[in-house]
C-alpha cells in the first residue's frame, strides 16, 4: 500500500511517501507559514522525484489538528483535493499521536505531544510508545505538571510546544534533538497506514479538521456578542 501523507499543522510544512512500512521519501520546509503556497508544489515534487501519479496513491493521509487553524485548513483541504473523485481512503490522524510517534521507538518511555496554544496553555496528550494514554486535550502549563506528577519516572517532550513547558516546568524530562521534536509527515504516514490497516479510514468528503477549541476569530466574536448583549 502506497500512503501520500501531508503534515501542515504547525511552523514546519512536510509531505511523505511510504510503501507499507518503507519510507520512499520526505520532505520537509521549516520556514514559517507558507503552506497555502508550499504544500501542493512539494506534493508535485516529490511525486514526480518517486516516478509516481495521484491515481497510484492508495492511502491519502493527513494531520487534523489540533495545531494552527489556518495550517490543518491547507493541509486538510490539499489532501482533500488530491483524493477527490478517486474512491481511495482517506485518514485524518491526530497531530499529538503523529508527534508520539517519532518517539515510539522508546515503547518503554513516557512521551508528552506539546504544542504551543498560546496563553500559556498547551495541546497535549499522553503516551508510552504507541499505547495511548490520555486524549488530546488544550490545558494550561500548570495543569499539565499536575498530571505528569502522577508518573514517578523522566517524560520526554516533543513538539513546537518544547521550550515552553521546559522552561516552566518542574517534572523531570529528557532532552529531545529538535529533529525528532518537529511535526513531520512520515509520522503522519505510520499512523495512517495502522490505522488503515484497523479499518479506521474515511473518504475525501468526510475528511475534516479536529478544534479542540474554537479559533482566535470566533472567541473575538463570542466575546463582543456577550459585551452586546449585556
């Protein structure tokens, strides 16, 4: 089975190519938000580099959040587009549980996804290797340290969300080379494919992004509503 997979939901933008458990290719642009004109070039790119078309895909994947609102827009609706009309699966896969996986080597350690929500809160999750252990959730940095305080042992962080917990929390963690903290599609791919693999897939109509909480627009919106109303 041959997965394109598109991660977009944070700073770095990436795409991959895996057959099965093989990786055939990557790429990944760590340049700030340029999705919307980088995203589909490096898909054309990679691709073609690979001797391959759209219509030999047969696995389409793609982050879903949670992660910057405009980012899992572009990355969803890319991927969106490339399936469109072809009947293949489709899988939206957690950012947390793709970012997990770069660690899940270390089946035998404590991962925590972070990624910076701003206000000083986190998206986060819990994992050992590739079992879950809490869902995605958007917390504050202290309520994070109240959960973490339940496991006696390091954890290791990774995500865009690193230095800000490291630098305010007290749990013992492990350092993390950046390399392994960045969202990447690879990731995205070897979750996709074991999810597909459980009969967990959907189609291109039905692909959607996942909020955990509603954007900076609409709590503006929410908030000058309540101020009317009042």
């Amino acid at each position: 089975m041959i997965v394109l997979a598109v991660e977009s939901s944070a700073i770095a933008a990436s795409v991959a190519l895996q057959k099965d458990d093989h990786l055939l290719a990557e790429m990944t642009l760590n340049r700030g938000n340029t999705h919307s004109e980088n995203l589909l070039p490096m898909v054309e790119t990679i691709l073609e580099r690979m001797d391959l078309t759209v219509d030999e895909i047969d696995l389409f994947a793609v982050s879903v959040g949670p992660g910057s609102f405009t980012g899992v827009r572009i990355g969803v609706a890319t991927v969106k587009g490339l399936a469109f009309g072809k009947g293949k699966p489709c899988v939206g896969v957690s950012t947390l549980e793709a970012l997990a996986e770069n660690l899940a080597f270390l089946s035998d350690k404590l991962i925590c996804p972070v990624m910076n929500a701003r206000r000083n809160q986190v998206y986060t999750a819990l994992f050992r290797g590739k079992e879950r252990l809490l869902p995605d959730s958007a917390i504050s940095v202290e309520e994070l340290e109240k959960i973490l305080s339940a496991y006696p042992e390091p954890v290791l962080f990774v995500g865009d969300g690193y230095d800000l917990v490291t630098s305010q929390i007290q749990h013992k963690f492990l350092p993390i080379p950046e390399r392994l903290r960045l969202q990447n599609a690879a990731s995205v791919a070897s979750v996709a494919l074991r999810e597909a693999q459980n009969g967990n897939t959907t189609d291109d109509a039905r692909l959607a992004p996942v909020y955990l909480r509603p954007s900076q627009a609409e709590r503006t919106r929410a908030e000058a509503l309540k101020t009317t109303n009042q």
